[in-house]
C-alpha cells in the first residue's frame, strides 16, 4: 500500500484508562472483527494478563480503515502498560509515528499518562489525546482536557472526546488520526532497515519478530542479518496480524508485520535490534538497541528442595517467552539451592512468581526482593551486588552507592501532606510540585529505591484512599550510607535474611524483623535469642520463650496407630523446615524482611 | 504357632447424645441396633478365638457408652467377654461408664457379667464446664452412680476428668479435683482438653466461640494434678493416669507397653501377632459385614521389629517407670540408651530425660512436652 494511505500508532494509557477497549473498537470498526467475534480485549491474549488487566507483550495490528471514503491501513502497535516494561514501551514507541494517549474523564492524567506521554514525547511522536469513557455519569471530559493542556502542554482544541464503549467520537478520532499522524516515510528502494520492536516465542515456528521497515523492503526466502547480534537467518515466513495470522511475501517500508526466521530461542533476539538485508546490509543500525537491565533481584527455592530440576526447567521454559528476566544458580545455607533472578520491576517479579506456579505448577519460596547496589572498591574497581551475601568484605569498600528513581506521583491535593510524610519516613527527596487543577497535584520525588520496594505503593494508595497513582524510573547510583544487617537465629547468623540497607533505618527493620521472626518460628524446647546485628554490633534482640505444654493427654483407646501417624505428621511439617542452629524455620519466615513498616 | 492375647477390647459405640469435644466413634443410640451390633461382636469374638490363643487377664469395654446398652444385651456381650479369661490368672475387667446411664440394673448387670473395675466419665463436677464439653449428665450423679456401682459390688472405680475446660480458673479445677478425690476413687485419670479435628468443639475454638486456656496455665494445672494428688496417695504412673497402689489399669498398661491385645467392634484397634489393625467405624458396615461373614478391619499394618521398638519408645516414655532397658533389649536385641544415643543425649542436655541403669524416663518437665520429645524417637 502507498506510504500515504499508512498511518502507524500506539495507544498508550494509564491502566484501566480504557487502551484495550479502544482498540477492540477500532478492529470493529475496520471491520476484521464482528461484534460476534469480538471478544472483550482482542489484544491481550494471556491469561494472566487479562486478569491483570496488564498487556504483557506487545503485539501489532494491521487493519484497512475507511476514512472519509479512503482507505487507510492503520498499524496499532501495542504497547505495554506498566512502567516495569518501559523498555519495551520505548521500542515499540520507536516503531510509530504518532500515539493516541487516552485518559479516562472520571480519572483525569494519572501518573502513567504522564510516563507514556513523556515517553512518546522523547520518540519524537505526534500525540492525540483522547479523553475516553465521556458517556459515564462522573465524567468530567472538560476538565481532563484542560489537565491534559495544563501538565502536558497539548493544547484542548486538539483533544479527541470518546467513547470506546459506545462508539461515540470514534469517527473523528479516526480523521485526526488521518490529518495529524504523518505518515511513514522511507525509501522502498534502499537497503533493507528495521526495527525489531517486539518478539514472541511459538511452540511451532521459533521466535515470531514483529518489525517496523523503515527502509527498503523485506522478502520471504530473504537471508537477513540481525545488526546487533551480528547472527544471520532465512525469512521463512512473513505476515501481519488482521488481527489473525494473514501470510504475504514481503513488506515494505512504512509497514508492520511479523517475521520468523528459523530463529530457537528468545534469547537470540534482542528487542530494538535491527533486521537488514545479509548480502546489502544497511550502512548502520537503527538507533535504540539496549539490552534490558533488571533492577530487581530475588531467589527463587523449589518449594520441596528435591524439585530443583523442575524450577530450573520451568524458568528456563519461561524465559522462552520472556527474555527480559534473567536467573542463575544461587545457594543458602537456610534455604539450600535455588536460583537468583532479576527482574524490571516489583510487578514483573510478581508476574514471573505466577506464572511459574500457574503455568508451571511449580511451588517456590522467593526471598525478599532487593535492588542492585554499586560497591566502589579499595583498588578502584566497581561492582555490583545482588544480595546482601555479594558483598565484599567492609575493609576492601571505599564506597557503597544505592540505586534512586525519580518518581510522580499524582494525588488529590488533600493528601500532599500525608505523602510528604511518607516521603520523610523513605528518606526521598522532594523535588517539584505542580498543580494540574485546584483539586490535582502532582509531585515529583527521589527516592532511594530500596524504600519504595516493599510496600511503598500501598501505603500511597492507602493514604490517598486509593486516588494516588505513581510512576517511577531508576535514574542513576548515589553514594549512601548503607550497611549490611545480619540476622541471627540462636547464635547463627541466617544468610537468606541478611540485608544491606541504610544505617538510619536498620534499627527500626531490625526490631520488625526480629518480632516478625518471633512470631513465625514455633516455640522449641529451649530458649531461641534471636538478634539482628551490623557487624559485630547487636542493634536488636528478641527471645522465643521455650514451649512449655506439649503433650497428648490420651492413646485413643488402643489406637496406637493413629497415636504414632500424628507425631510423624509433626515430625513431617518439621522436614518442610529449614534447620539453622538447631531451630527449625519455616518458609514463611524468609519472608519476615518483607514486614511492611509503619 | 501365635503368641497368647491376654487383653480384650470391645468397642460399644452407642451414647444417649454426643459430647462435642469427643472424636471416638459413637452414635447415638438406636435401639434396633443393638442386637444386631452384639451378635456382630460376640461373632467377630468367636472367630478369634478360633485362630488365636485367647487368655484375658484384662477386658475393657469401652465405647461411646457401654452402660446404654439394655441390660440384656449388656449382660450377653459381657458374659461372653468373660469366657476368654484366663482361669488361672487374677482377671481385670473394666467397663466405661457415664454418669446418668447407670441404674442399680445396669450395676447389678455389670457385676453379674464379671465386671469387677468400671471407669466413669465424670470430666467435671461444674455445671458449665459440663455445658461447655456438652455433657448431659449433673454434677451430682457422679457420685449417685459412684455409690451404685459400689452397691452392685464392683471392686474398683476410676473417675475421668478434664482439665483446661474453655473458662476454667486454677481453682475451679483444683475443686474438681477435691470433688473427685472426695468420691474415694482407686484410680483417676486426668486429661487436658484435646482439640480434636472434625469435632464441634474444635470448630467452636476456630471460630473463636470457646477460648484455649493459656498454654501457660495448663501447665500449671498439670502441675498442680501431680502434686495434689500424690499429697493424696495417687501415684502417677503414666502421664494422665494416677492411680492408688497396687490399683493401676493393667488394661491400659498393656497398650503402653506395646503388648498384644485383641480389639473387637466398631473401630476398635487391635494388635495381634505383630499386625495393628483397625476395625470399621461404621456400625452399619460392621455388622453387615459379619453378617456376610467378612472382615471387619478397614486396616491392617505390619510393623517390622525396628518399627516396633520405635513405637515401644513412643508409648512406654509416656510412663513413669519409663522404658526398662532390660526388657527393651530382651524384645529388640539392643538397649535403647545405645539405640537411640542421639535423640536422648539432646534431650538429657535439655533436662527432659534421664537415664539411670534400669530405665530411660521423662522428667517432670520432659513429661510437659512429651509429644516434643516423643517425636525424636519415631
């Protein structure tokens, strides 16, 4: 199709803002999908993320639109909604030339909107705006535009009012889209060029690569060179989505489509890697290509320690489709051998954990989770450390730096104060305060991100009774005052719930810890101390008094079987338990350094 | 050729109503049934007594409530009970009973059947404790049906009581033990409340309608029970069992000191040439499946020879003469204190055990925690 008639676009939106509905009604629209066909959320094809309500993966759409009597050729290229994928937003961002940004008028700009649009504004895209969900009674469309105008500096007069659910505004939306999304440019006679923006892994063909040409032209039987990887494949097949699998033999620049290559392993493509002819290659990659970095860190232990075998198959199944998490063997003296993962975020953490229990029925303890720190040595040498048991000895460290987010949070203006205290208590750094209407501020924050790991989010929603919403970014290492807090369980230090965390707030943690240790560990027959300490300092001590009344008053009449079956039961719980110092440790334990604090 | 079961067991699953802490299995009275039910056991009896030695010097009947049974039947089940005794040997025979079910006919019953030792449910003498564990029976029957069985001419009497009651102060059980100690009993037996699964009481304690007794006070009634009753004369030979010299239940001895004994009725356990076995729990069941001439076990397990000396450790520790390190050796070839070096040295460490050159025992505190203790050794 003429370059002209292309038009390729993301939707992007807080969550919940309305991005899937709105995009369900524009393949209705286009007529590749029937109402009857027409599922709620065509886009999201997961399980898991339709529970969430979270697009995991980024796919993209190619549908003919009628616009006015023409017809156009709409790409929406999905992106995903929550921050964790940031990276992958960017890429996909990358392939478009413009973005509709829906906000919903009951909600107003959301700390996400104002992400996603900072995000397209930095890929250069041509916004819309769309205030979506106008036909609901606490709809105040008027006053999200001018939101919108105000924290954004689109001006109202371009905003898009819709419905997705209705219908409604959806005509015209289509026309902006038309008149105010450039579209592609780039020469179908050059040499081959694009994007890698998303990849997905197929029981039956490999990696399928979505890719936006952005130059030249791709054919079936081509042999392409992904720059990045320097690895070259044959193009076995070629296709777009309508929103079904629709096979064609080449694509030019300006559109989007799939390829498969033959291509085993996610693991071999690197998302904003660029394709290019293997025998022609263009004189140099696209810009973007940046392997995604995993701020996140936990283990993962086989819930039994003798499915080791299955956790390690089931991550590596796992990060078939998932290449942006990362694990490697790790092992505890509390909790034996397992795995150390990284992570984008809290929400992908929590999105691995499920799945691996959902898809893989594989049960894990997963200890608390951590950032990253950065250890500045003696000789000069700077290197990273996951967990507390990486770091080197105090003597070779001149310097210890932590990773800090910025961070925005949107809120009723009624809940700044109880924010800024909250702000206090995790040590951030209070930057910028803007009012998007009398009632709306947002606020822009540093934050160590060790602080914000736990529970932050929580406490935000629960002091603005659910109304605040925040986004975050890591931006970069800041030298701290920071210590590693040991734990120790009847004169042994525990190394699964060891932490390094800062010297003002380790005496606090420390008695959580410790109190939530007491009440998870079951009394024993002796006296258990339990201390949490820096170094050879003890900062915080608790006892486990002895069990004082453990016995079974009668033999059940002789049934000496059923007698002998309930001690072995207690004595099987006890299997299930890690045994430190002669103290026997639940799982749920390891999780004590989870404590929320308050 | 099979060793000699000396001890019977015949289970009488029937009360007037069921208590709600109690998880033995008991229904409630059907008089239909029961006929049907003692013909069942006098059957599963004979068939015994067919392919193995029987020579009683203990028979209980336990239940539910044996002294529900009509007079008659009462009378059949016994008088066949009392065949099995050994002639030469002196012969305990007890029975259980409940206050409120036992008539000077059902006492002269059990006498006339050989009874000669009966155990009486008494649990309380406070009105709402009784409520709590959901009793039917007045704190003044106990003591009625205490002077009946006497009258009857029954030899000795045993009360059971219950400590740790939902609401139970130290004193209100200090009162119950002196109210039972006024009754002049051969023997007590003590138990704190168990929780048990599937009982109402247990879903009373989930649901938050009935509190524990602190664990701490429990023990201090425990206590307290060794120590007021020893002032009495009551040795304590076994963790919940106290009993005047020379008045200990042999019946129950056996079970701790893991010999055979034969167990007939409804869920009724049994231990015969080295199988454990467990009936039906179903009266229902157990009696048609007498009737069709089929086994009543629902399971059997054969326990081989370290298996046993682990479950000997398991009960005999529960008694106050321990486990004899003779006898122990005599049975599985190997003492104890060697067998189980590691498990005792932990514990003698700790001030649970202790070990002297007859026997392996719990001390006062190791007795508390019996279960913690008992665990290391299975």
């Amino acid at each position: 199709m003429d370059q002209s008639r292309i038009r390729n676009f993301s939707i992007i939106a807080h969550i919940d803002h309305g991005k899937s509905t709105l995009a369900d009604r524009l393949l209705q629209r286009s007529g590749a999908i029937s109402e009857r066909q027409m599922r709620e959320q065509t886009l999201d094809d997961m399980e898991l993320e339709r529970e969430r309500g979270i697009t995991i993966k980024a796919s993209a759409v190619s549908v003919d639109m009628p616009v006015d009597g023409v017809s156009y050729m709409f790409n929406l290229i999905d992106t995903p909604g929550h921050v964790d994928f940031h990276y992958e937003v960017s890429r996909a961002l990358a392939a478009c030339d413009g973005a509709l940004l829906v906000v919903d008028a009951t909600q107003g700009v959301q700390a996400q909107t104002v992400a996603n649009a900072y995000a397209a504004v930095e890929n250069d895209l041509h916004i819309i705006p769309v205030v979506n969900k106008i036909d609901l009674p606490g709809a105040r469309p008027e006053d999200t535009a001018l939101e919108i105008e105000h924290v954004l500096g689109i001006p109202v007069d371009d905003v898009q009012f819709v419905s997705a659910k209705s219908g409604d505004g959806i005509e015209e939306m289509c026309r902006s889209i038309v008149k105010l999304i450039p579209p592609p440019s780039g020469d179908r006679a050059g040499h081959l060029q694009g994007l890698v923006f998303d990849a997905v892994y197929d029981e039956y063909r490999g990696v399928v690569c979505f890719t936006r040409i952005s130059q030249g032209r791709i054919r079936k039987g081509q042999k392409i060179l992904l720059m990045g990887r320097e690895r070259q494949y044959v193009v076995t097949e070629l296709g777009k989505m309508r929103p079904g699998r629709v096979v064609v033999d080449s694509l030019a620049a300006g559109e989007a489509g799939y390829f498969v290559a033959s291509i085993k392993t996610l693991a071999d493509v690197t998302v904003g890697d660029t394709v290019t002819d293997a025998l022609n290659p263009a004189a140099e990659p696209m810009p973007g290509y940046d392997p995604p970095k995993q701020v996140v860190f936990c283990d993962f232990y086989p819930a039994g320690g003798e499915e080791y075998d299955e956790l390690r198959d089931a991550l590596s199944r796992l990060s078939l489709n998932d290449a942006s998490f990362t694990f490697q063997p790790q092992s505890s003296d509390a909790l034996g051998f397992g795995f150390r993962c990284g992570f984008l975020g809290l929400l992908h953490m929590d999105i691995v954990q499920e799945r691996l229990e959902r898809e893989c029925g594989v049960d894990v303890v997963q200890t608390a989770p951590s950032v990253t720190y950065e250890a500045q040595l003696t000789s000069g040498e700077v290197v990273r450390v996951e967990a507390a048991g990486d770091l080197p000895s105090i003597d070779k460290i001149a310097e210890l730096r932590e990773p800090i987010i910025e961070t925005q949070i949107i809120t009723p203006a009624e809940s700044v104060g109880s924010i800024m205290k909250l702000a206090d208590q995790r040590r951030g750094i209070f930057k910028k305060q803007e009012y998007l209407s009398p009632q709306r501020v947002m606020l822009t924050y540093e934050f160590p991100f060790n602080e914000i790991l736990y529970d932050f989010y929580d406490r935000l929603k629960s002091v603005t009774r659910g109304y605040g919403t925040m986004d975050y970014h890591v931006i970069g290492f800041r030298t701290s005052d920071l210590v590693k807090m040991d734990i120790l369980v009847n004169g042994k230090a525990v190394d699964a719930l060891s932490v390094i965390l800062h010297r003002s707030t380790a005496d606090r943690r420390g008695r959580k810890i410790l109190t939530r240790l007491r009440q998870e560990i079951a009394r024993h027959l002796f006296e258990i101390p339990l201390q949490a300490a820096i170094g050879s300092r003890v900062i915080a001590r608790e006892t486990i008094k002895p069990l004082r009344k453990n016995v079974t008053a009668k033999c059940y009449g002789g049934d000496v079987t059923r007698k002998r079956k309930l001690l072995e039961k207690q004595k099987a719980g006890k299997k299930r338990m890690k045994t430190i110092g002669n103290v026997d440790i639940p799982q749920k334990a390891f999780m004590a350094v989870l404590e929320p604090e308050d | 050729m099979s060793e000699i079961v000396r001890s019977i067991y015949a289970h009488v699953p029937f009360c007037h109503t069921i208590c709600g802490y109690c998880d033995f299995y008991s229904e409630v009275l059907d008089r239909n049934a029961v006929t049907p039910l003692v013909d069942a056991l006098i059957a599963e009896l004979d068939a015994y007594a067919v392919a193995t030695s029987i020579a009683a010097d203990t028979i209980f009947v336990g239940g539910g409530t044996p002294t529900t049974l009509p007079a008659v039947e009462l009378r059949r089940l016994l008088t066949r009970l009392a065949q099995c005794a050994n002639s030469e040997a002196s012969l305990e025979f007890t029975s259980e009973a409940n206050p409120a079910t036992v008539t000077p006919e059902i006492a002269d019953a059990l006498v006339a059947g050989g009874v000669n030792r009966v155990s009486i449910g008494a649990q309380s003498f406070d009105k709402s404790e009784l409520r709590v564990l959901e009793r039917i029976h007045h704190p003044p029957q106990v003591a009625q049906t205490v002077a009946t069985c006497r009258a009857a001419g029954v030899d000795a009497i045993s009360l059971d009581l219950i400590f740790g009651v939902p609401g139970q102060s130290m004193n209100a059980w200090l009162s119950n033990l002196q109210a039972a100690l006024a009754l002049e009993p051969d023997h007590l037996s003590c138990y704190g409340l168990t929780y048990e699964r599937g009982t109402p009481l247990f879903d009373q304690l989930a649901t938050g309608v009935v509190t524990r007794v602190e664990s701490e006070l429990e023990a201090e009634m425990f206590e307290a029970t060794i120590d007021t009753l020893a002032a009495h004369g009551f040795d304590q030979y076994e963790i919940s069992n106290f009993a005047k010299p020379g008045r200990e239940c042999r019946h129950n001895l056996r079970y701790w000191r893991n010999e055979p004994y034969l167990g007939i009725g409804p869920s009724a356990a049994g231990f015969v040439d080295g199988v454990r076995y467990k009936n039906v729990p179903d009266t229902a069941a157990y009696v048609r499946a007498s009737r069709l001439g089929q086994s009543a076990r629902i399971s059997e397990e054969r326990l081989d020879a370290a298996a046993r000396s682990r479950e000997t450790m398991m009960l005999e520790l529960r008694l106050r003469e321990g486990v004899a390190r003779g006898r122990f050796a005599d049975r599985f070839g190997a003492d104890p204190a060697a067998l189980f070096r590691d498990a005792i040295n932990r514990h003698l460490s700790l001030g649970l055990l202790e070990v002297d050159a007859g026997a392996v025992r719990l001390t006062r505190a190791g007795q508390l925690v019996a279960d913690s203790v008992i665990a290391d050794f299975i």
